[in-house]
C-alpha cells in the first residue's frame, strides 16, 4: 500500500523492485472455520492476592466490519465508553468515583469480533462497578438515546476517523485495514456521512441486538477475597482461578 506524492508508475517501480524475487507459499494458509456457536458465558474471577485494584472487563461477541448494523453499532459503543463523557465514564468515574476512567471497545473484522467494556477500580467497588456496566450495556437497548447525546458521541466517533487518516500512513493503514475485512475502498470517503444518518432507533435496535448483557462473560481481576462474597450474591457460579494456575493458552484457562 503506497499512499502520497507517487504515481502508479512510480508505485509499480518501487514495488518491482522491492519484491520482484518473492514468490508465494506452496500451499494457501489454512482457512479460519467460522465459530458455530459461541461457548457459554462465564463470570470468572481470577485471584491476585494482595493486588491493589480490580480489573473489570465484560465483554461479548459483536460483529464484523461489513455486517450492515457495523455504524449503529459502532456509534452504540461510543455512546456506552467512548470518550470521557460517555455514560461509563460518567457513571463510573464522574458520578460515583469508582475509577479514573471507563470506557468500551468494538472489535470487527472480517470475522466477528468482540465488544468489551473494562475499567480497573478498588477491589471492594468491583461487584457494584460490574453491575454498573451491565445496566448501562442494558439500558441502551431499552430507551432511545437523546439527539442531543447522539450528535455529541457521533462527533467523537467522526473525530477520532479524522485522526486516524489525517495522515498518508493513516490513510494507507485504513485502506489495508478495509482491505483485509472485504470492505469496499470507496467506504474511505463515505465514513462521515455513514456515521451521519445513524439514528436513535438504529442506534437502539444495534444495542438490544449487540450490548446485551445476557451473553456476556465477566472477568474480574484482583484480591477476591475483598470482593468475591460480594460478588457472588449476585452470581453464586463464578469461577476461582489463582492467578499463577492461569492457563492462558486453554479454553478453560485452568
């Protein structure tokens, strides 16, 4: 990907010499098989004795980048954690001072990725902060966000793109990017306007679909035993794993 003051001759020369001895593999990558169903949600908490605060991370499967609810979706999580005056933020931090910060990601590729929303806060504030996330990932599904609200994260949102290609080695990575997830090129100039048209019903429709809690696993890190009776009022099942028998590399992670 070559993006800036070079022409399509100059591209080609370049390329040519740069790559002309490469030859492709003998056999094509081993092809991904497409998740059939995604495995059950869990609420693990991963025991850190001593640690100074929790991780809080809820997250779930989302969707991928040409799936036609990607822009209500991805205007839904910057309403949720985008930004410091999104609602985790605002609930989190502002109003309660669980936190120094909160906030949730939209992963979308060609396969579905995930959406997650995390924040670290004081072991005893994990279960509450947990609760926090799950009723706002809920309550954006439930009750149409304010036009006010909406154009002010939509502005986030459009920002952060304008950031991200205000330069030749952003555009050339976004072009890569559209590239590899199968998104048209011409989506590059139509971003903005995409962005744009996403209403509160859309946005609420992507949110019931996409943010519910229901699915979702939770993952808490930290010192449980200053949280974990707490936390299993509310979710008697969690799962206890010490954090130097973590397993990484396993399904089960134990």
């Amino acid at each position: 990907m070559l993006v800036g003051d070079v022409t399509p001759a100059q591209a080609k020369t370049l390329a040519e010499s740069n790559f002309a001895n490469w030859t492709a593999p003998a056999a094509p990558p081993e092809a991904v098989t497409p998740v059939a169903a995604y495995p059950k949600p869990r609420v693990i908490v991963v025991d850190m004795p001593g640690s100074g605060q929790a991780g809080v991370v809820v997250a779930r499967p989302g969707l991928a980048r040409t799936d036609a609810a990607y822009y209500p979706a991805a205007v839904a999580n910057t309403v949720l954690g985008g930004g410091f005056s999104s609602r985790l933020n605002q609930e989190i931090r502002i109003k309660r001072g669980l936190a120094y910060g909160a906030g949730s990601s939209l992963q979308a590729g060609r396969d579905p990725g995930a959406i997650a929303a995390r924040t670290s806060t004081k072991n005893p504030s994990a279960p509450e902060t947990v609760s926090i996330i799950l009723a706002e990932m809920k309550r954006l599904g439930a009750e149409p966000v304010t036009a006010a609200e909406l154009e002010t994260r939509k502005a986030v949102l459009v920002g952060n793109f304008g950031r991200a290609t205000e330069t030749t080695g952003g555009i050339a990575g976004t072009i890569g990017s559209y590239t590899v997830q199968g998104v048209p090129l011409s989506e590059l100039g139509r971003y903005t306007q995409r962005v744009a048209a996403v209403d509160p019903a859309a946005v609420q429709a992507a949110a019931a679909k996409l943010l519910d809690p229901s699915v979702a696993s939770i993952v808490v890190v930290g010192d449980a035993k200053l949280f974990l009776p707490e936390l299993r009022k509310t979710y008697p099942d969690a799962e206890v794993i010490a954090a130097d028998a973590l397993k990484l590399d396993s399904a089960s992670l134990k």
